[in-house]
C-alpha cells in the first residue's frame, strides 16, 4: 500500500510538472521531484523511499531531459546533472528516514534523545555541503551552456574545475555519511594484504591534487620503508581525511608535511601541517562525531576525524593530535602490524 501511494504521488507531481514544461526549466522541476523524495521519506518505510527516488530520477531523465521520452542524454551536463540528482536523492530520502526512525525509537527511550540530536546536527551540517556542491555544478553548467561560444578556453577549463572540485567534495561527503554507519553498525572488518605505503600515500595525493588550494604537500620516499599488512582502504581513507582537513582549515600557502616510518612492530605515519594549531583546551574533543571548532568558517559536516579514529582502531591502532612547537597541528597514527621487506616477501 505505501509503494502504491509513493508511486501515486511522485507520477501526479510529474504530470503537474509535464503540464507546466513549457514554463518551468528542467532544473527547477528536479528540485520539485526531490521535495516529492523527501516528502515520502517522512511518511514511508524504506523500501517505498527507494522506489520513489530511484522512479523520480528515471522520470526526470524521460520526461524533462532532452532528447525527451528516451532514456538516452545525450549532453555531458545533463548527464551529470542526473546522476548528481540520482546521488542527492537517494542519500536524502535515506537520511530523512534513518532520522524518522531514530525519533521514534527516542519516544519510547529517553537514552535516544541523544541521537536525535546528532542526527538533526547531521542532517542540517549535511544540507549546507550538499547544497553548495550542488549550486556549484550548476551555476557553472548554466554558463557554459549561455555563454559557450564567449567564454575563452581559459574560462571554460576553469569552470570545468569548479565542477570538479565540487563533485569530490560533493562525494566526500557521501563516502564520509557510509563509512560513519559502517562504524556505527559495527560492520567494518579490516581486510589487510601486504601495502607499499609509499605507493599508497602518493596515489593519495594525486587524488587530491585538484583541491590543493595553494597548498604544498610535503612528501619524501622512504626506500628502506618496508612492506606492511594493512587495509589499503581505510589506510587511504585515514590520510586522505586528515590532509583535507589540513587543506580545509589552514591558510593557503601552507605546508603539508607526510612521513612514513617503521619503528618496533608499529606502522608510524604522521601528517603535519603549518597552520595555526588547535586551542589546547579542544584537543580533547576534536574526534568526537559532528565536533567542529568553534568560529571555524563554513563547511564539513564533523565526521572526519571520527571516521579517522574509527579506521585507525579498527587496526588497533591509536591516533593522537598535538601542536607544533612553532606553528601548525601534527597527527602521529600508530599501527601495530606485521612488516616485511620486499626479499623476504618473495621467499613466502
């Protein structure tokens, strides 16, 4: 009954929006259709939330994208535009009914009051990050598809890296939204293989390397390094999150610094920076979940560093934060794990 009446919504909205075409833009009828996805995620069980976001995307492409009635599109914007649309929608009508479903429970329990709370932090921090990547991409689409043939090529690259640098900051925030639940569900199993640490840190700075924002980021080979057993994955995860974080929060022009070491039985890896540092006082606070420091400028939803100290633990490892003696802040992550240098290894 609830697929049926989802269903029976999300295709009255789209008549009404078909009806009015000619006088509503494409764009402003996805902002209707995921209004409609949101409304269903405060009224429906998951299962009829899925189905209306993932009806409303296809409906959208069908109905409202050109070339209409086929599900071929055919211009590079609007292909990102859908499946930017397809993305939101779907992580909205989620979030919508985890948070739904975290308030009921917390009627019934006054130990749950607590999690709404961090939910609706969630929930309205996720809202501005979203939003902002989303204008972004399309603010900048909008000028390249009016202003094509003006634009010098210089302009159109640029724009076309806005777009860039939103996405990864757009799917950021989605990889950040699962790994979290993923610690919280107590789902996450470490998976660990032999690792060149060295491979794996520089892979993470080309990845990166469209956000540097002025930024240098200080990295020196290790060819002694040995080989470690580590969950690639949330070994990059670890140190992606925290140059973000550096590139985020510190002055354009700063210095990035990543060292590698082995000492003992330990994996050591320390990421510094030349900013202003933490307030002494926050140290304490600055991995709990949805914490951001006070007058810190706009943007981040709280969860980096959490999921940071969850990967870390879940290798056994520790993780702590202090401030340089000059200037900036200094992450040292310790892992203890097998090593093995590469002659060895092949001898196994």
């Amino acid at each position: 009954m609830q697929c049926l009446i989802s269903i029976t919504f999300v295709l009255i909205v789209s008549i009404i929006c078909f009806f009015f075409s000619n006088h509503i833009d494409y764009r402003i009828t996805a902002l209707i259709l995921l209004m409609t996805v949101s409304v269903t995620a405060m009224l429906f069980d998951i299962i009829p939330i899925l189905i209306t976001a993932i009806l409303s995307g296809l409906i959208l492409n069908f109905f409202f994208i050109q070339p209409l009635f086929t599900f071929h599109i055919t211009n590079t914007e609007d292909i990102l535009l859908f499946f930017m649309y397809l993305i939101i929608a779907l992580v909205s009508a989620v979030l919508t009914y985890k948070i739904r479903e975290a308030e009921n429970k917390a009627r019934d329990k006054e130990e749950k009051e607590k999690t709404i709370q961090l939910y609706d932090t969630l929930l309205n921090s996720l809202s501005h990050e979203l939003r902002t990547p989303i204008a972004t991409i399309i603010g900048a689409i909008d000028t390249l598809k009016e202003n094509k043939n003006k634009l010098s090529e210089n302009n159109q690259t640029e724009l076309l890296e806005e777009i860039d640098k939103a996405s990864i900051r757009l799917n950021r925030q989605v990889e950040n939204l699962l790994n979290m639940s993923r610690l919280e569900t107590g789902t996450l199993k470490t998976k660990q293989d032999w690792c060149d640490l060295n491979e794996l840190i520089y892979a993470v700075i080309e990845k990166i390397a469209v956000v540097k924002n002025e930024h240098t980021i200080d990295f020196v080979t290790d060819e002694q390094l040995p080989l470690f057993k580590l969950d690639t994955g949330l070994i990059e995860e670890i140190i992606r999150n925290l140059v973000l974080n550096a590139i985020q929060y510190t002055p354009k022009k700063s210095v990035i610094k990543i060292v590698a070491t082995h000492q003992s039985e330990n994996c050591i890896i320390t990421i510094s920076d030349t900013g202003h540092g933490f307030p002494e006082n926050e140290i304490e606070f600055v991995f709990d979940k949805f914490y951001r420091l006070p007058n810190t400028k706009t943007g981040g939803s709280g969860l980096g560093l959490s999921i940071v100290k969850g990967f870390v633990e879940a290798h056994n490892g520790s993780i702590l934060l202090k401030n340089n003696t000059n200037s900036g802040a200094c992450f040292t992550i310790t892992i203890p794990t097998e090593a093995s240098y590469l002659n060895y290894l092949k001898n196994e």
